[in-house]
C-alpha cells in the first residue's frame, strides 16, 4: 500500500497499463497521474514526470526497490550457436556493460589486479636467477653451459605441474590453486639463500620446487578470468593480468641488483619470498573462486557477468562421482588445440630465451656492469605490459565492432609472433647498447599481443577445460624452454656468438605464426562429444 501511495511509485514501462487504483485512472510511459480516494472525502491528486529510459533500461522493477544504475554502454557483441561472441548487436539485443569508472571500481577488477601482483611476484622470483647467476657463475667457476642448466633447472619443475595444476584449477577453482602455488614458490625462493650455501643438489632442488610451485599460475589466472569477466572483457583483463606478469620482469631485474648491493646476493630472494606471503593472507581473505560467493559484489555486477559469460555457470567443484581426468585423446585430435601448444611453445622459447639470457648477452656483447645490463633487460618488459593493455583493448573492440573471434585472434597472434620475429633481426645488428635495448623494447612490446591471441584463445574454445588445456600448452612451452635456454648456453659456446641464435628464434617466430593462422579457431569446441 505505501508502495502505491508514494509519490515515486510508477508503473512498470513495457507492460499493460496497471489497473485503476481506488476508482481513479493511472497513465503510462513517462508520466503517472495518481487518484487517491480519502476517508474525508476530497480527493488529492500528484502528478510526476520522469525521462523515459532506454528500452533495455533496469527500470523497469515495481515499488520503491533500489536500482543501481550504474554509467553504461551498449556492449553490442552477438553470440553465435557455439556460445562465443561473432558480431554487433541490435540496440534491443545489446547487453548492457559498465562504463569506466564502474569497471575500474568493480569486484572483478580487484580479483585481476590481485591475480596481476602474483603474476608480478611469480616472474619476479624466477627472474632473479637471471641477474644472480653472475656472482655465482664467477664465484663458483661455473661455465656459460652449467650456468644455463642452472637456469634452467626451474623449468624442470615447470615442466611437471601445468597439466596437474591445470586439472586442479578445473575441478577445485583458482583460489585455493593460486593460494597454495603463491605459499610454496614463495617458501621455495625464501630457501634458495640457504640452499645455494649448502650444495649445489640442494640449489637445483630449490629451482625445480619453484618450478613445480609457478606452474599452476597461469593456468588459476585463465580459470578465475573465465569466470569473474564476460566475454566482451577477457582480452583486457588477461592484458591486466599479464601487465603483471611481464612488470615482474622489469621489477626483478631492476630491483635485484639494487637489493644485492645492499643486501648481499641473497638480499633480493628473501624481500620477495616474504611478499609472496603477504599476498596470500590478502588473497584468502578477501577473493572468492567465482563472482557468485562473494559477499560485497553487487547485483548489477553479478548479473552482468552471468549475461556476458555466455556460458552456464559452473560449480567451484564437481562431485566426486564426476571424473578428474579430461578427454586428452579427443583434445589432441583437434588442429585448434595444436595450434595452441604450437603458439605456447614459441611464445615460451622467445620469453624464456630473451629472459634468462638478455642480462648475460648485455654484459658480454656490450661490456656493459651487471646494474645497466640489468637495466637495458627490464625496460622491454615495462614497454610490454603497457602495450599488451594496448593490444587488449584493441581486441575487444574488434570483436565488439563484429569482426569474427578467429580472425581477431588471428591478428593478435600474427602481430606478436612476425612483430618479435623482425626486431630481433634488428637487434643482431645494433652497435650500442642503447640501440639493442631499443629493438629488444621493440620486440617484446609486439610480443604482447599474443596475450590477445592464444592467451585468450584458451578461453573461448573450452571454457570447461581451460586450465588442463594450459597446462598441455604450457607444457609444450616447457619443453620448448629448457630447449632454448639450455640450446643457447651450448649455441654460445661452439659457435662463439649469440646473434647466430636469435636469427635462429626470428625464422621460428614466423614459422609459429604461419601454423597458427592456418589452424587455429575462436569457435566452441566440445571435447566430450564422443564421435559418432
């Protein structure tokens, strides 16, 4: 009866006119005219005017429900059979989206800023080896070969848990994933001081527990996307997650040798394996597996998530009845799903490459000190989260714009395999450090639109299986890694120049990029469709 009586109170917009109330007429769209009989006889009337709102508007509830109507846009991206976004909308199919400053202000983008700073903190303690192995290369006599394997030992960890990590993530969610991944990797990078000073096997088990430890990350980071972002959003918010990734470059290799000269060599694992957990209390306490459990999202939010997800949403956990394992046989009959290793293992050779052995390369190439080789290594990676934000906001609004999802992907990963493929050439030619430093920036700002290619791509042709199919690709990259990390110490060494094998990895990038233009794919895949 309030409700009815309030001034504010107006009829529902697209449906009939509501009754007469107490005798009296009431009007429709953009107007209400109220007739209130009263027990003394005289009758009050109050009219009210209010703009019409869009057709889609969310005013349309009954009585005096609170409606949070946020700043939005028409995010107008047509969904196709499969379930992935193929084109624009019309303006009353459009699914409503948030501006800026409600996007910037969201719970989602608090859970992948989070997911960014452990991303920053994962990179930031596999990097410090990449500086630290100098000192320790000249302290312990260690040849350019030993000292890749050194290197590389992380990825022998790497190697093991991507898949495993991955079915986890599927089955359990990336909080309680990502939340023991961070702990042990940080517990791992806290002991190496130790380790180094005891043996050389207690050293190696060290890097392979950090390996072991970082390999859920990405695949907890693919997962916790999938599920807190909208279609329309994935390649901004994996270009937000990745930003931290590649920012941890830049932070380790330029906060390191800073550390060092105050704190010894060992100074830079301590202060970063304590922040790792520091992280994990924040992380606990304060993010949930989907945007479902969490208690301060709003309804707005929630529901738009759940409209643009395209896709039903899915439990933090299967039963246990349901099975653990995924269908690798029917995955690996799939050419997309071979683009994707194909993609990853470039992806992670020119990373890892560039990564591990850039500080060494300035150092000995340029006769530069350990602090401007370390410097002249990180600025590329500062350049590469800055465009890969770039490069994500382009691929949205491609897709929003109604360029198909396979031909966007397409674009992404062609810029950020042929793009590195053709500043390497240009490095092998530079004659200063400045120069090289300027290709290198190049290269590995191109680089990042392959977080708008197969990053994303992981996402939309199986969100079901999106983290074991990290953890197969991630796998694939590996192994592509060590081969590369441990492949340019032995380049070094028998051919007496590193330029020889960054040719080398230029005529991979474009073989890499020919494969997946030919085979890759943005349409939906199902993987538990037997054949018939």
């Amino acid at each position: 009866m309030t409700s009815l009586l309030s001034p504010l109170w107006r009829p529902p917009l697209h449906s009939p006119p509501p009754p007469s109330y107490f005798g009296r007429p009431t009007s429709s769209v953009g107007s209400a005219e109220f007739g209130v009989s009263s027990r003394f006889g005289p009758i009050s009337r109050r009219k009210c005017f209010w703009p019409e709102p869009p057709p889609d508007s969310l005013r349309t509830r009954r009585g005096r429900e609170s409606v949070d109507l946020k700043p939005e846009f028409a995010a107008r991206v047509r969904v196709s059979p499969s379930g992935t976004p193929s084109g624009p909308l019309s303006h009353k199919e459009a699914v409503q989206a948030p501006g800026f400053v409600e996007f910037i202000t969201s719970e989602r983008v608090k859970v992948v800023a989070m997911l960014a700073l452990a991303l920053a903190l994962c990179n930031a303690d596999r990097v410090v080896m990449s500086v630290v192995i100098v000192p320790l290369s000249l302290s312990h006599g260690w040849s350019r070969s030993f000292a890749g394997i050194v290197q590389s030992s992380f990825l022998w960890g790497y190697l093991i848990s991507p898949i495993a990590g991955g079915a986890l993530v599927d089955h359990y969610g990336g909080k309680v994933v990502m939340g023991w991944g961070v702990a042990l990797w940080s517990l791992a990078t806290l002991l190496t001081p130790w380790a180094a000073e005891t043996s050389l096997l207690s050293l190696l088990a060290m890097r392979v527990l950090l390996g072991i430890a970082e390999g859920v990350a990405l695949p907890c980071m693919n997962k916790m996307v999938a599920r807190w972002f909208p279609a329309a959003e994935r390649a901004r918010a994996v270009s937000i997650a990745m930003a931290g990734f590649t920012l941890g470059n830049a932070i380790g290799l330029s906060l390191s040798p800073i550390l060092m000269s105050q704190g010894g060599i060992y100074g830079p694992f301590v202060i970063f394996g304590l922040s790792g957990f520091l992280w994990v209390l924040v992380w606990l306490s304060a993010i949930t597996s989907t945007p479902d459990q969490h208690p301060q999202i709003s309804k707005y939010e929630l529901n738009y998530i759940r409209s643009g997800r395209h896709e039903p949403s899915e439990p933090v956990a299967k039963s246990n009845t349901s099975s653990m394992i995924p269908p690798f046989k029917r995955m690996l009959s799939k050419m997309p799903t071979w683009s994707l290793i194909v993609a990853n293992a470039m992806h992670s050779w020119g990373f890892f490459v560039i990564l591990s052995w850039m500080p060494i390369y300035f150092y000995s190439a340029y006769h530069v000190d350990l602090r401007q080789a370390a410097w002249y290594s990180a600025v590329p990676w500062s350049v590469m989260a800055f465009v890969g934000y770039l490069g994500g906001m382009w691929s949205d609004l491609l897709i929003q714009g109604g360029t198909s999802i396979s031909l966007t992907r397409k674009l992404m990963q062609s810029i950020g395999f042929i793009g590195p493929g053709i500043a390497l050439i240009g490095l092998t030619t530079a004659k200063q450090p400045s120069i090289a430093s300027a290709w290198l920036t190049l290269a590995i700002g191109l680089k990042s639109f392959s977080h708008s290619g197969f990053l994303v791509n992981l996402q939309e042709i199986s969100p079901k299986y999106s983290g074991v199919l990290h953890g197969m690709s991630n796998t694939a990259g590996t192994l592509a890694a060590i081969l590369g990390t441990v492949g340019a110490g032995f380049f070094v060494e028998l051919v007496g120049s590193f330029r020889g094998f960054l040719l080398l990895t230029s005529m991979l990038y474009v073989l890499a990029a020919i494969f997946w233009d030919i085979f890759s794919s943005g349409e939906r895949i199902n993987f538990d469709e037997t054949a018939s």
